[in-house]
C-alpha cells in the first residue's frame, strides 16, 4: 500500500494547547504548545478525510477505518522544497561574544574510566558527555528550533560543523513558531455587553510564517511556511482539497493532496550509505514518542536489546540516551461508548537521541526506517508518534 502525501496552507494561526483545564471555575488562561501534538493533527486530520467525503458518515465501520490511517507530521516546508525537523538534543553550542568563544559539541555516550562511576537509573548505559570538552564550564546557548533535512542529516551522519555563527547565520536554519496571547471577553447574548470577570485568554500559533534564525539577535523578514503530512494507506485521501479546521477553536487550513513532496520525505543518500557501513547508530525522535516504560521503549527486554518496530532482522543494544524532562500528554475522548478524559501519560520530547551498538543484522534497513514510527503501542504509531530518524556516531 502506498502513502499519501498532504500540504496543509495555514490561512490563520491555530490554537494548539495543552492538556491543562481551561474554562468555568478551572482558568482563565489558555496555555499554548510549540508545535501540535500528533495526536491533535491525526484528530483533525481523520475528520478532514470524512468531511471531504460527503456520501460517508461516521458509522463503525468508518471509525475503524480512519484509526487504522496512519498519520505522520506535521513538519515545516519552506518553497515546497526544504522538509524542516526538530533539532538534535546532543548538539551543544557555546558562544560568548566577550571572549569571542564560538564553537559546536557532540554529546555521546562516554565510557566509564578506572575508579569512575554514576547513578544512571538503567544498568549498562554510559553517561552522555560532551565529545572534546573544553576544560572550563561555560552555559550552552539555544540551537535553532527547526532544521533542513540536508543539515540535519550531515550532523546524524557525523560531519563536522563549522563554528556556531558560520553554520546557524546562514539564514536556513528556522526559529520557533511564534506565540501569541489575545485577551478575550464573555459577551452576554441578551445584553450585547461584556460579563463581569470574564476575561480569559488564547495562545495562537503562526505556522504561516517562521523567522530565520541569527545569531546576533538581528530580525530577519519571516519566511512562508506550508506543513507537510503523510498519510498511509492513502485510500480516503485521493484529490483532497477542502478547507478544515486544524487544532482546537476551529482555525481553518486549507487542506491539499500534494504527490511531489513525497521525495521530502526520504532519506537523504549519504545518509543512507553512511547508514549502511555503520555499527553505531543513533535515533533522533521527530515527533514527540509515548513507550511502555516512559523514557524506555518497550521493544528493548531487560538488557537494552531489542529489534525496533517494523525492522525485523536487526539487533541493536541501547548504549545511551540524551533526552529532555517528560511531557504531558492529556487527552479527552468523545468516543461515544467511553467518553470523558484520558489517563495521563509521559510523553519523550521531540530531538531526543538514543544511541544504540548494532549486535545482529545489516543496518542498511533503517534508510527504510526514515520517518516512521518506534512507539511501543501500535494505534500510538498510527497517530503519528515516536516519528524517528537514524543516523550514526
């Protein structure tokens, strides 16, 4: 079965906020996201499908085809051309203009010396410590958020980079989306006048636009951005054009069946050589991941070895793992048989990097593993979770 590609058009910002209660008697503040969660595009994405089909209803049978449509994305594309990805959390930039200090470190599993031990929470794994550390501390400065697939994949690939400023003042790599706050009011319907104590607030996202990132703190006029999604089987979304709400308080985008940025999504050629000599290899989660074991997938036994999802002949062991603290993930289910809220779960932040020995198998295979899913739950995989990509150290 073949996939589908879907260029989505921002057309006003969108809301996408968390779990948090917003509402009477639980907040008047809407606290906003970075970028969507899977969960909340595939939501919007699945109705997209049905609504662009005006002959079908949401019956059973249609639920369970629209939860067994796999949902991928959505990501940043600049000219129809560039696919943007979260940046790696083992790059670590020091810059002080003072001292005029500017350089770019790995982090990577270092194995223990004589004499020297840690508290690390799983037996076997090695501390993940910066590659050729300079001898004084210093305090990193922020990467830029979004990066193009072909620098992304030169770092996974262990090319060197240039100092900080040379690499991220080139003017490709991409800022966060922008928040914005607006305060709102309750307007009573039979008085035409705002209620007292009613004032409450909504975060918005622009994904329209995302601004360059400079070094020197200099304002670069903003680029156009479309998102790019990938759906599999691509059965309900043949000539799909249609307007549809994407994220909460029903901010429409336009939604467009687009076969060209298929080629956007694979993996890039050196990567893949380099991929398949390797017996190091690392994954960088793309989307935000949901395992059994929080920041442990649960494909991994109780000797941090395991065979990834979908990738049947290779055996890897976890060496180490650089991740930032748990997210939340708080769902509500309008499933008609079990509604109400979700139970919590921990979710592992998007840029993650798990650093794995190949035991068993040609690794070769993770080229075909670009941008598809780790997660431990297979309907979590179908909602576009633990997206990874591979590369090596």
């Amino acid at each position: 079965m073949t996939a589908a590609y879907v260029e989505i058009t921002g057309l006003d910002p969108i809301v996408a906020r968390d779990g948090r209660p917003f509402g009477d008697g639980t907040g008047n503040r809407m606290r906003g996201l970075p970028w969507p969660l899977p969960s909340a595009v595939a939501g919007s994405a699945r109705r997209a499908l049905v609504v662009a089909q005006p002959e079908r209803c949401f019956d059973e049978t249609t639920i369970q085809q629209l939860l067994a449509t796999a949902v991928a994305g959505v990501f940043p594309v600049v000219d129809g051309q560039t696919l943007y990805l979260p940046a790696p959390k083992n790059c670590v930039w020091q810059w002080d203009k003072k001292r005029q200090v500017d350089a770019i470190y790995r982090a990577l599993p270092q194995p223990l010396g004589e004499g020297e031990g840690c508290d690390l929470p799983q037996p076997g794994l090695q501390p993940v410590m910066l590659q050729n550390a300079p001898e004084d501390d210093f305090k990193p400065e922020p990467v830029p958020a979004w990066w193009p697939v072909d620098e992304l994949a030169r770092w996974l690939s262990g090319e060197p980079f240039p100092s900080g400023q040379a690499t991220f003042g080139t003017g490709r790599f991409l800022t966060a989306a922008r928040q914005q706050l607006r305060d709102r009011v309750c307007i009573n319907p039979w008085r035409g006048a705002a209620e007292e104590s009613r004032l409450f607030a909504v975060s918005d996202l622009n994904v329209t636009h995302l601004e360059p990132y400079d070094p020197q703190g200099d304002e670069r006029s903003p680029v156009r951005i479309t998102l790019s999604l990938r759906l599999h089987p691509s059965d309900l979304a043949e000539n799909l054009s249609l307007l549809h709400p994407l994220g909460g308080n029903r901010r429409l985008v336009c939604w467009r069946t687009a076969p060209e940025q298929e080629a956007l999504w694979k993996v890039p050629a050196k990567l893949a050589d380099r991929l398949a000599a390797a017996r190091q290899v690392c994954l960088m989660l793309a989307t935000p991941a949901l395992f059994e074991l929080g920041y442990l997938p649960g494909w991994l036994d109780h000797t941090l070895t395991g065979s990834p999802p979908g990738i049947a002949g290779l055996r890897v062991k976890l060496v180490g793992i650089i991740c930032d603290r748990w997210r939340a993930l708080a769902r509500f289910s309008y499933d008609w048989r079990q509604p109400g809220p979700r139970p919590l779960r921990r979710m592992v932040p998007a840029g993650s990097m798990y650093f794995f020995q190949v035991l068993e198998g040609n690794p070769a295979v993770l080229a075909e593993a670009w941008l598809q899913s780790v997660c431990d739950d297979p309907q979590d995989r179908r909602d576009g979770f633990g997206l990874a990509v591979w590369g090596i150290w």
